[in-house]
C-alpha cells in the first residue's frame, strides 16, 4: 500500500503505508506541504493502521510536520499505532510533539 491523503473540512488525513523508509519520506513530506499550504490545514492527521516499520526519515517527515504545523498554529495527531509504532514514537521522544489518539 501506498500512502494516500483525504482532506475535509480544514484537515488532512495521511494514511502512511506499510514501511515509511527513505524511499516513500521525500515524496510524502513534498505532497503533504503542498496540500497544507494549498488548503489552510490546521489539522493533520497520520493514520498508522497499516505502518509496520518507520526509519529515521519516516520520523524527520513527522518531526518537521508537527514543527510546521505548531508555527501556523495547527496540531498533528497520530490514529491507530500498532506495538512497534508505538516502541518508536517512545524511543524518538514524538510523543512529546504529536497527541497520539485511537480512532
């Protein structure tokens, strides 16, 4: 599965695909900016139903989101964390920058 993005109502939903490596990050990061500037998110949500393994990048792409997002005065949220997603947003330290909730 590729990722794929839904927009409503001022917010944008990411649906991350199966592995967020350096390969997917770079495209993510450039599509999901375009959509946010082009319309006015305030929030932005990443959908990790069917994430099994994120790298570093992976992590930049959230990191630099939630920074950006914090500056124009909107929030992330991060849906449906599977055990090792959860293992790596405790080792990054995201849960101090990204509200996690179960949908």
């Amino acid at each position: 599965m590729e990722y794929k993005f839904e927009i409503k109502e001022g917010m944008l939903k990411v649906s991350v695909p199966k592995e967020l490596d350096h390969h997917v990050s770079n495209q993510l990061r450039e599509e999901a900016d375009l959509l946010i500037d082009a319309y006015h998110v305030k929030k932005l949500v990443f959908d990790f139903a069917d994430t099994e393994f994120m790298d570093s990048s992976g992590i930049g792409v959230l990191i630099g989101r939630s920074r950006n997002m914090g500056f124009e005065g909107g929030k992330v949220i991060a849906t449906n964390l599977s055990p090792r997603v959860k293992q790596i947003f405790r080792l990054s330290g995201l849960y101090q920058m990204i509200s996690v909730e179960e949908e």
